[in-house]
C-alpha cells in the first residue's frame, strides 16, 4: 500500500488549500484539529494499520506535524509495532 505514503494528507483538497492549510498550521501550532480532519486521520490510520507498514506510518505521522524528536512520536510507532506482532 505504498500508495498511502505518496497520497497528500488532505486527497480531496486542491493544492493551494492545502498549503493554506499547512501554512495555518505553521502559524497556529496549537490549533485543534477539525472533526472531519480527526475523522480524515482516523480513516487513515485504519488503513496503514490494515494494510501498511512502519514507514508508512512514519510519514503520516509527519504529514500531520509529529516530528522524529517528539517523544509521542516514538510512542506511536512502538504502539503500532507491538499491535502488528500481536496481529500476526
């Protein structure tokens, strides 16, 4: 499912709202998200659990603005393996 990970975050928005979105985002970090974008990502993280792997979680995490330092980072992806090793 490499298509997920090549997918824009937002795939039915056009590409300037997306980077209005993003540079929204940039100025606002604290900003909640939306319930149709927390309904999006969940969608989303169904299916890279579903059918994707680790890398491809990894840049969804930092499409959404979780980067590599952020400690809750980590904890997404241990999560994610541990609920993979008990799914096979």
């Amino acid at each position: 499912m490499q298509l997920l990970a090549q997918m824009a975050y937002y795939p039915g928005v056009s590409a300037s709202e997306e980077i209005r979105h993003a540079k929204e985002r940039e100025r606002y970090p604290e900003r909640k998200h939306t319930k149709a974008e927390l309904r999006r990502i969940e969608s989303d993280l169904r299916k890279i659990y579903q059918y994707g792997d680790e890398r491809e979680l990894m840049q969804f995490l930092r499409g959404i603005g979780v980067m590599d330092e952020s400690p809750r980072f980590a904890e997404v992806v241990k999560v994610f393996q541990s609920l993979r090793r008990a799914k096979l």
